[in-house]
C-alpha cells in the first residue's frame, strides 16, 4: 500500500498504527503531493491499497484521479467533517477523520481486508462525484494541527492558536496556554492554509491572529510596532512592504 500525504506527523503516526495493527503491512511509499503521485501512479500502477489525504500541497488529491487511472480501492483522510465526505460511503470508499485514531484505522483496514477477500470490485469515483465533493470543500481552511510533545502526538485547533513564528530555521505555533510547538510548515504555505480573515503574515517572522495582538505602536516613519499576547518579544515590527495590506487586514 501506498500513503499519499503532505504533514510528515500523520504519515509517519498512519505507519507505526499500521505496523501495529498488522506487522506483515507493507508501506510502499509515502507521497506528498498530487504531482509526486501522479508520476507514482503512472510508472508502478495501482498498490493493493491507497491512503490519501484530500488536501496536499500542491491542490486537492481528487486532481490525481483527473490526470491518472487508479484501480485501488482508497481510504481517504481528511480534517473535514463528515458531511462534506458523505458521499465516499455511498461508493464504498471509506475515509478517517484526523486525527487518525487507532480504532477507526482498524476498522478502514478490516472493511478493505472484507471487500478484498470476497474479491468485490469497488465502483470508479466518477467525475460528478468528484465535481460534488469538489464544490463542497472548496477553498477549504486548516482547522488544527497535529504536532509532536516528546514521543506523543497531539492535535492543536487553530481556534487556540495566537501566532506563529519562525526560528533558526524552524517554525513554531504559540497557543492562548502560551505553548510552542514545531510544525512542518513554512511561514509562507502556513499563509495559504489557513483563514485570511484570521491570520495575516506581518513579517518574515511572524504570522498572527487578530486576537493576539494587544497593541500598535505608531512609531516615526510610518513604523508601526505590533505587541502580540503572551509573546516577550518586544521588536515585533509590520514590514513596510506589508504594512498597507496589514491596515486593510485590521480594518476588515
């Protein structure tokens, strides 16, 4: 089987449940964008089973199913609720909601084995479907993070989130409990997840919620200094080149 997935913490936590629940599974290769699959898909064919995460880096997985033919019954993953995925039961396409619980693994991997033993041939996922579920996800925005406490993981929702920063070549969220934690986004595509409306990049460092911030400072030069809650960082400074869009931001 093959995983199709762009955060590293799932696809790593899909293959350590897999191995736990079935030692003798055999994780081909973890992917982590519709075009990387597409090229997978193209030379090795269809793998016994897919696990595929709706929205990767570079578009939405349904994009692989336009550009190349896969025979393989898939489980899908997603953050979304169910409504949004209902349609996957109807075509006996099972799907797990993140975060991706032992239990409910178990139970996609015990519904694949069933339909594989009785050599059931599942339907194609055709195009009116993919253009339904397409219209319903649309433009969709993270919800929550999966991040890793020292052998643990654990989900952080955005709605606990006050900013997020960059730091020697890393980047960290910073919650209302005043915790950090690593994540394996940039500044930048965390600025493409996420709600606009919600968080706006306001330097190279930093990318904030609108109730983190505490206080602006207007300084000489139209230097306008940001005070963001529960931070100690006393330079925080909206780029000039970001500064009118910031306004705007703040305005809305």
């Amino acid at each position: 089987m093959i995983i199709v997935e762009d955060e590293h913490l799932t696809a790593d936590r899909i293959r350590t449940l897999l191995h736990k629940i079935d030692p003798e599974i055999t994780v081909l290769k973890v992917i982590d964008s519709v075009s990387k699959a597409v090229q997978w898909f193209t030379q090795h064919g269809s793998p016994d089973l897919v696990f595929m995460d709706i929205q990767l880096a570079d578009g939405i997985s349904f994009d692989i199913f336009d550009r190349v033919r896969i025979e393989a019954p898939v489980i899908f993953i997603t953050a979304y609720q169910e409504y949004a995925i209902r349609a996957f039961k109807v075509n006996s396409v099972d799907y797990l909601l993140k975060p991706i619980a032992e239990g409910e693994l178990k139970t996609a991997l015990d519904k694949y084995k069933s339909l594989f033993q009785r050599e059931v041939s599942l339907p194609e996922i055709g195009s009116d479907l993919l253009a339904s579920i397409r219209q319903m996800i649309s433009k969709p925005y993270k919800t929550r993070f999966m991040v890793k406490v020292g052998d643990r993981i654990k989900t952080v929702d955005v709605e606990h989130i006050l900013f997020f920063y960059s730091q020697q070549k890393g980047t960290f969220i910073h919650t209302e409990e005043n915790r950090n934690y690593a994540v394996d986004y940039t500044l930048d595509k965390l600025g493409e997840l996420l709600d606009p409306a919600q968080f706006h990049r306001i330097n190279r460092r930093y990318l904030c919620a609108h109730r983190a911030i505490t206080e602006l400072i207007s300084l000489s030069g139209s230097k306008l200094k940001v005070r963001l809650k529960n931070s100690d960082d006393d330079q925080i400074y909206v780029s000039r080149d970001r500064l009118n869009a910031f306004k705007d931001w703040l305005d809305q």
